[in-house]
C-alpha cells in the first residue's frame, strides 16, 4: 500500500468523523430551534385566542350597555314630551285664571 492512500485513508475518517459530529450536531441544534418555534407559537396562539375572547366579551357588553341607554333615551324623549305638553296645559290654566282674577 502506498503511504498516501493510508494518510488520505486516516484523514479521511478523521474528517468524516468530525463531520458525521458536526452534522449530528447541527441537526439536534435546528431540531431544538424548532421546537420551541412550535411552543412559542402554541403560547402565543393561546395569548390570542384569550385575548379575542375578551375582547368579544367586552364588545358584547358594550352592544348591551349601548342598547339599555337607547331604552333610557327613548323613556327620558317621552317624558320630556310629557312635560311639555303640560307645561303649555299649566301655562294655558293660568293665564286663563289670572283673566279670571282681573275681572273680578
């Protein structure tokens, strides 16, 4: 055998080695990287959903509050229109007996 096919030989299984290491390395390293991509992911998509929950509760409740205040402005629209007709009744009843008043 020839000394360069041994020295090639021995070269060649220690890089092969030492690339086999490397390579095996590399793969774990991105392995890990995804998987806490996966988990970030899962937690951040957790923080969403709860956040959309919320947020659609909080717009429920504001639909809820809006609707009873329309209620109360149509209420308080009715008495204000009650009041006034009233006034002008009061208003008609004394200006009637005040000319009563004066003529007598």
């Amino acid at each position: 055998m020839d000394h360069w096919t041994v020295i090639s030989s021995l070269i060649s299984a220690l890089f092969g080695g030492a690339l086999w290491n490397y390579m095996g390395k590399r793969l774990n390293a991105e392995h890990q990287i995804k998987k806490l991509d996966y988990e970030t992911e899962g937690v951040l998509l957790g923080n969403l959903i709860e956040r959309v929950s919320k947020l659609e509760s909080l717009l429920t409740a504001s639909s809820e509050e809006k609707e009873a205040m329309r209620f109360q402005i149509s209420e308080l629209t009715v008495q204000v229109t009650e009041l006034k007709v009233e006034i002008k009744f009061l208003r008609e009843e004394n200006t009637r007996l005040r000319e009563a008043n004066q003529s007598i």
